[in-house]
C-alpha cells in the first residue's frame, strides 16, 4: 500500500482524494496536511487533517490539492520540513484525473462517456449551422494574468450592464437589452446572461461560457454537434463531497437548499424522490456553462428560472456578497438535475474547460 499525503482539506483535496484512490487502488490518503487548522477540522471525511511540520513521514508523496496560486508556497513550507517528492495538481492533471474517473463511473453504469472532441466528423456540415457562445464578462472582473486567444465562435456579453453606466469595450454585447433580468446580476449572477441568451439570441447552437472559464473545444465543434445530433455540451461532472446536497449545505445557507427541497415536493411530486437520489449523489456538472440547441435551451430555461426564482422569493438577499450570489450556485445543481434526470431524452456530450487566472 502507497501511503501518500494531500496538501489541503477542503473540496479540491476531497476531491483529489476520491480521484486518486478509486484510480489507484494500493494508494490511500494517510492525511490531509495544512499550513493553519484554524478553519480545519481534526477529520475530513475519516482522514485526519495535519499541520505541515518535521513530524510528517518524508517518504510519502505529497499532492498539491489546492488553486495553483498556492502551490509555491505550500511547496516551500513542505520542502522546509523534508518532503522531498512533491506533485502539483495542475488544470491538466486534474482533468486527467477527472476524465479517467467519469468514464470508469459511467462504464459502470453502462453508460457511455463522451468528449466532443472524440466525436466522429467528415467535415461536411461545419457551415450549416448558425452559433455562438456568449462570454460573461462584468465591470467588476479582475484583469487575466494568463494569455487567452478567444474561439472564432466567442463574443463577449456584459453581465449586470443595468446596474451601471461603465462598459467593457465598445463591442461587446449587454444583458440589459430586450427582455432581461440584468439588475439581479449581483445575486443571479452568469444567469442574467443566461437569461438573454434564451430571450434574445437566435442562433442555432447558443453557449454560456465565462471570462476565467471557457470549454476547451476543437475548431470543429459546430460540426462535430450537427453531425452527431448533439443537444448539449456540458462540462465533464466533477466529483463532490459528501454529496451535491451535502456540498451545497456545507458551503452555502443550507436553508435555501431545504427551500429548494420543498418546492420540489410540492410543484414536482412525482420527481421528488428522482431529485432527492440525485442530489446525494456526487457528480456535478459546475460553473453554469454549456452549448445546447436553440430548443433544448428554451425548455431547460422556461424549466429552471421559475424555480430559482422561488427560492430567491424564498430566501430574500443575504449580508454576505458571496452567499448572496446562491442563484447561481444552485442553478448548478439544477441544470446537472435537469439533464441528468432526462438523460434518456438528451443527447449530452461533454467538454473540458480552462481556468485562467
């Protein structure tokens, strides 16, 4: 039994920890280690957690299970106490990981896992469909460190544009245009663009992608939907933890989300017990991005905005900017819902996605 050590014990370490020990079953986590235990707990997930110090095992390896901006650090500090094998969790190796762990899950479920850029394609229908994937951008976004070259198919689409008299650039679209929800941009967050997209663009193929996150597609990808009936592409599912509810009570007001619960029993009985198995289950598909269908957009829309709608009728605004952004965090877990519970009816494909700094 490889016995190793994960830098870090919230949900990127979680996480890592489940990748690493299905894929490799003669490795376990002896620890998590941290720099701080103020906002640590002693157990995470029956691994105790532990201070990096002289007392950890030199022979183990350590994986950086944390963002990138603090891999130096933590790899000073491990270093400094004789960690001598120490392997950074990069974007690529994460999803790696990630992509190695969904195809096993879903095998397993004799489903079928599908990257859009495996899909079949002879070129010939690459012009016969119209699309576009909107970028959400605000006035509040911090500028890119990393270089980033925007797909042929991307334009940029400010977000909360209601909200102020400032614009990013001269081209770029606003979400306050048409029919739009732009002035609840500081609790619905992308979803104010998500909302234009459904009741202003008319595209054949129409996506929501972020400024820090966008899918990872080859240059072909039009075609590669058109060609293979595609509905949707989502972001490949990552794995949290103890549950998508338990995740989501955990990090946010778990009022909300027993909100939500309750809704689900009263306005969609006969799906109450499909969501609730759902939900305690750990894949996920974050960030609120996709590419669909015109008409596959519109019926997940005129689906998923009553509802949150609901919950924030339910929920008001909260103190706390970040808790106050919960529209969003809970239109995750819907859209993964959603399309999960109609994977029948769907033809869903997946996609990496970057994360810039």
């Amino acid at each position: 039994m490889k016995k190793i050590y994960i830098a870090g014990a919230h949900s990127r370490a979680r996480t890592l920890r489940i990748y690493l020990e299905y894929l490799y079953p003669d490795m376990r986590v002896e620890a998590f280690v941290v720099d701080d235990m103020a906002d640590n707990k002693e157990v995470v997930d029956g691994v105790p957690v532990k201070l990096i110090d002289s007392r950890l095992n030199p022979e183990y390896t350590v994986y950086l299970g944390v963002r990138g901006v603090n891999h130096a650090r933590l790899t000073d500090e491990l270093q400094s106490v004789g960690m001598r094998e120490i392997i950074p969790v990069t974007a690529d190796l994460d999803s790696q990981l990630r992509n190695r762990y969904i195809a096993s899950c879903f095998s397993k479920e004799g489903r079928s896992f599908r990257l859009v850029d495996n899909l079949p394609f002879d070129g010939q229908t690459e012009n016969e469909v119209s699309a576009k994937i909107y970028v959400a951008h605000s006035v509040y976004d911090k500028p890119l460190q990393d270089k980033y070259i925007p797909l042929k198919d991307e334009t940029n689409l400010q977000v909360g544009a209601a909200l102020t008299k400032s614009r990013i650039s001269e081209e770029a679209l606003t979400d306050d245009q048409g029919e739009n929800i732009s002035a609840r941009n500081r609790q619905y967050c992308e979803l104010t663009g998500l909302y234009w997209i459904w009741k202003n663009a008319d595209e054949d193929y129409k996506g929501l992608v972020q400024y820090r996150r966008h899918f990872l597609l080859p240059d072909d990808w039009r075609g590669r939907m058109a060609q293979n009936h595609v509905d949707i592409i989502l972001p490949v599912p990552l794995y949290v933890a103890p549950s998508i509810a338990g995740n989501y009570r955990e990090r946010h007001i778990a009022s909300d989300w027993e909100y939500l619960m309750q809704y689900f029993q009263e306005m969609f009985p006969e799906e109450y017990a499909g969501a609730q198995r759902i939900f305690q289950g750990n894949l996920y598909c974050p960030c609120n991005m996709l590419i669909a269908k015109r008409e596959v957009l519109d019926k997940l829309c005129e689906w998923l905005f009553p509802i949150v709608d609901a919950v924030v009728g339910h929920g008001g605004e909260k103190a706390d900017p970040y808790q106050n952004r919960y529209p969003g965090f809970i239109s995750e877990r819907l859209i993964t819902y959603f399309f999960e519970s109609h994977r029948y009816a769907f033809n869903v494909v997946y996609a990496n996605k970057n994360f810039l700094s």
